[in-house]
C-alpha cells in the first residue's frame, strides 16, 4: 500500500513538474517574440529617423546654398559706338 501511495505521489509530482516546463518553456517563447518585436521595431525607428535627419540636413542644405548664391543680374548692354566708317 505504501508503494502505490508513493507512485500515484510521484506520478503526480511528475505531471505537475511537466506542466511547469511546458508553462516555462511557453513564457520564454512570448518573451523571445517580444523581445524580437522590439528589435524590429527599434531597427524600423532608427532607420526611419536616420532618414529623416538626412532629409532635414540636405533640405537645410539646400535653403544655405540658395541663400549664399543670389541670382545673377543681367548687366545692361553697353551701347556700341555708332559706326560712321560709312
């Protein structure tokens, strides 16, 4: 009697110990996934403020140039001496 207390005893530590590590084994997989997620989605916002900066700089970029070169003005024409060779 005392023998088959004992199995039903360890059977059901047994079962309740495979639970903890099937319950274990699924909490570190939804960690893993957000741990991911998170990477992803930090790699993705990096990225898109990388572009961004660029995108600002190049348009700072181009305002400074066309700020330091004004247009060009177009000088009068000199009037030429009139010929009188004729």
């Amino acid at each position: 009697m005392l023998n088959s207390t004992r199995s039903k005893a360890e059977q059901r530590f047994a079962k309740a110990r495979q639970q903890q590590n099937q319950v274990l084994n699924e909490r570190q997989k939804a960690e893993k996934a957000i741990a991911e997620k998170t990477a992803r989605l930090r790699a993705l916002r990096l990225a898109k403020e990388a572009a961004d900066k660029e995108a600002a700089e190049s348009a700072a970029a181009a305002k400074a140039a066309a700020k330091k070169s004004p247009r060009k003005r177009a000088k009068p024409a000199q009037a030429s001496p009139p010929d009188t060779a004729d």
